[in-house]
C-alpha cells in the first residue's frame, strides 16, 4: 500500500472510531486531525469535506465489513432461522467490535444524517436493503427446502429481525447493557418458532 493510500485508510479507520463513540456532529475535522496526527492540508487533500470522508467511511469501511458480517454468514446455509438467529446472537453477544454503549454505526449514521444529506441517505438505505435482501433469499430457500412455513412472507420477516436488530441496539446504548439482548434474543427465538 502506498504512502498516500495508508494515510487516507488511518484518516478513515480513524475517524470513524471517533464518530462511533461521540457521533458524527459532534466529531469535528480536527479532533480527527489530532487522533490521525495529519496535517490539515494533508487531511484535506484526502477529502474535500467531512461529509465526503464521511461517505467514505460508509462506502470504504462500512460496506466491505458489513459483506463480511451480515451476507456472507448466509453463504451456504441449511437453514435460515438457525442462521438469522446464530448472526443476531452473535452480533449482540459476542461480536468485540460493537460496544453496546455506542449502538450500531450504521443506525447511528442514519438517525444522524439521513436526514440532512441524501448522500448518507442512499449509501445507508443500499447497506440495509442488502441484508433485507439477502435475508429474504434465505427464507425463501427455506420454505422450498420445507425449513419454513410456505405461508410465511420473507419480506416480512427480514424487515422484523432489522428492525428488531436497530432498535435493541438503540435500547442497549440507553441502557448500557446487554440485559436487554437477552429479551429481545429469547423473543426471536419464539418468533422463528412459529414459522418452522
């Protein structure tokens, strides 16, 4: 990697450490200077706004750890309640990289900016409607292989686990406390149940 490319990515990983614990608002250009240890010439050399490196961080961060997170587990399946289920118990319990006092990036990122800047709003809605989208395929899969009810409408149920899935995020940063995974897991769990 080259010279320039490492200090945009520091920049980047950087700042986004920053906006994931104080919020993208209130995160300004130079305390992002200050933790990268960039000048403010070379800062903006990388990107001409905050809002451009905040796209960035979207497009370049976000998007590529989010495949590896929330679409790949999906890969290869048998079944998809076990596989939405394992991920969400995952993602709350175990992941170490969500901090259950500062939520979820992407639903912080989109109660901040969506909307203020179509730009956020297009990149953030194209993240959501990926795992919207790869969980439809999966329980679609499932009834055809008899997993799932046929009655049960696939759109339905991925629109439910994200949402679920944002809003616990939003309960645990108020609360500062996994407690209430605990509920919202168990309660998943009946949920998919029922569809079996």
């Amino acid at each position: 990697m080259k010279k320039s490319e490492a200090t945009r990515l520091n920049i980047l990983q950087k700042a986004f450490e920053l906006i994931y614990i104080n919020g993208y608002q209130t995160t300004s250009v130079d305390e992002i200077i200050a933790t990268t240890q960039v000048t403010k010439g070379a800062f903006y050399y990388h990107f001409k706004t905050k809002d451009e490196m905040g796209l960035a961080i979207i497009n370049e961060l976000m998007i590529p750890n989010f495949k590896n997170t929330f679409i790949e587990p999906f890969q290869n399946i048998v079944n998809p309640l076990d596989a939405i289920y394992d991920l969400m118990y995952n993602l709350l319990m175990e992941n170490e990289m969500l901090k259950v006092e500062y939520g979820c990036p992407a639903s912080n990122f989109t109660q901040e900016m969506a909307p203020w800047n179509i730009d956020f709003t297009k990149a953030l809605n194209h993240l959501s409607l990926q795992w919207e989208n790869t969980m439809i395929e999966a329980v679609e899969k499932g009834k055809q292989n008899g997993l799932v009810k046929t009655e049960v409408d696939a759109k339905e149920v991925a629109i439910f686990v994200l949402s679920g899935y944002w809003g616990v995020r939003n309960l645990g940063k108020l609360e500062n406390s996994k407690s209430v995974y605990l509920v919202y897991l168990k309660g998943l769990k009946a949920y998919f149940d029922n569809l079996k």
